[in-house]
C-alpha cells in the first residue's frame, strides 16, 4: 500500500526538518495547511500512516499520534538521490488550462524541470503583475501533482522564457552535452533517432555522474513558427515529429517524456 504524501518547507513551515538529524520515533508537528489537508479533508485519524517530503529527495514515513495537535511520529526515513539524466517541459503557454494539464500530467510522469515559455503564437500572456500570480498557480499544480504522484522530488520550476532564451537554452546545451528536442509536425527527424541520442546519453550520465538534461519544447495550440523552429535547429536542438498524428499541446510534451521516461528506465 502507498501512503498518501504530503510536501512540507523546512525552510518556512513551522517543521523544521534536517535529514541529517532526524530519528526513528521522533514527533513532528504538522503546519497548519497540511495537518487542514490530512487530518480534514483526507481524514486520516490516530494509527494511520502518511508520508512527508521536502520536495528535495527526503522521504519520511510516519504515523499520525495526535490529530489534534498536528502531531506524528516518525517510522523510517530515507533521502532519494537526484535523477541523473534529467527531464525537463519546456511548455508554451495555452489558453484554457492546456498547458496547466500538461505540466501536471509531466509531473507524474516524472519531468524534473518545467520552464513557461512565452511563444510567437501564445494566447495567453504573462504580463505585469498577472505573471507572478500565474507563476505561482503554476508551483500549485506541480506540487499538488508531486503529492498525488507521491515523488519525493518535485519538479523545478524555471522563470518565463522568451523563444530567443530558448535559442540561448540551445546553445549552452551544446556545450554542456545537453539535449533540446524541438516537436514539430512537419519535422523530418524519427523519434527512433532522438531515442537513440537520450539512451546514448543516459550511459555518460553513468558512466560519469555528471547530469545532463534532455529538454522537450512543446508549442502552443497554434503551434511552433517556421522562424521558431529554425532558430532553435541553427542553435543546435533536434526538430522531430511525434508519431502521424497532431497532439494537442496538452498531450504532447507527456507523451514524449513517458517515451524517454521509458528509454531511462525509470519505469522499469
């Protein structure tokens, strides 16, 4: 049975965590929002069990010992090492929640990093004082994901980019042995071959411990301009088409993540 997860902030909620100090049979005492969310609207009561994370690789089991004052005792605890061969969802803003569904389903998937990109064809705009407020709706999705997910890691989640910040993303990628993978319907590039370049880089990665990231670029509902695509191509990105058939862009950048999630192993 997998308990259900909750993410905690040492550095902010009033439950400071440090893994290095943590001890078998230890009580903790919830923060308010997820002793509301645990004991209220899951309704979990003395005896049961939950698990906390920072979102960072920490692990906690628990029972919950007292719900009236937020508290539980500490089972076991564990610290999750980071991915190596990352995953990242660089995703262009959609209207209609589009690109809200597709970075929550990339999360349980598994992407590591997911990057809002203003594109060319992007209805909505993140402009003024509206982009703090949907780059934090944005982290509420991501975390809410990562707790149904139950992953002891959360997905980063990078500033706005412009399409000419992803020309520079694709750029350093060619230095540091990264990959960008640009989908595009009218691309000639196989996905067997883009495939072959993660497995390919997956074996560095273990060979020699050094994180390297595969970015996946998903376009709006209008899609990726011509002088989009090119730009990215001349900077050094792969522009492959997915399959025959046109993916909404909500569906897009899962579906080639859970491929490439396959091809690392991570659901074996």
């Amino acid at each position: 049975m997998t308990f259900p997860l909750f993410l905690i902030d040492p550095d902010t909620d009033e439950t400071p965590v440090n893994s290095d100090e943590l001890h078998d049979g230890w009580v903790l005492t919830l923060p308010q929002t997820v002793a509301r969310h645990a004991f209220k609207s899951m309704r979990l009561v003395e005896g049961d069990r939950l698990q906390l994370s920072d979102g960072r690789g920490l692990r906690i089991l628990a029972t919950v010992h007292d719900p009236q004052n937020r508290q539980v005792r500490v089972d076991e605890f564990s610290r999750e090492p980071a991915a190596v061969t990352r995953l990242a969802l660089v995703q262009a803003l959609a209207k209609s929640g589009r690109d809200e569904q597709a970075i929550e389903t990339a999360t349980e998937i598994g992407v590591d990093r997911v990057v809002p990109w203003q594109a060319n064809r992007s209805i909505v705009q993140w402009k003024g004082g509206k982009e703090a407020k949907a780059a934090a709706k944005w982290r509420q999705v991501l975390d809410a994901a990562t707790e149904q997910s139950r992953r002891a890691w959360a997905p980063e989640l990078g500033d706005k980019v412009s399409s000419k910040q992803i020309v520079e993303m694709c750029l350093r990628a060619g230095v540091h042995g990264d990959l960008v993978v640009v989908l595009h319907q009218d691309a000639t590039d196989t996905w067997d071959g883009i495939e072959n370049k993660v497995r390919a880089m997956g074996e560095r990665c273990l060979e020699d411990g050094r994180p390297r990231t595969v970015s996946v670029v998903v376009g709006p509902e209008g899609g990726i301009s011509e002088e989009e695509v090119a730009a990215f191509v001349d900077a050094g990105a792969s522009a492959v088409v997915l399959g025959r058939n046109i993916m909404r862009t909500s569906s897009a950048g899962p579906v080639a993540l859970a491929l490439l999630a396959r091809v690392l192993g991570r659901f074996s």
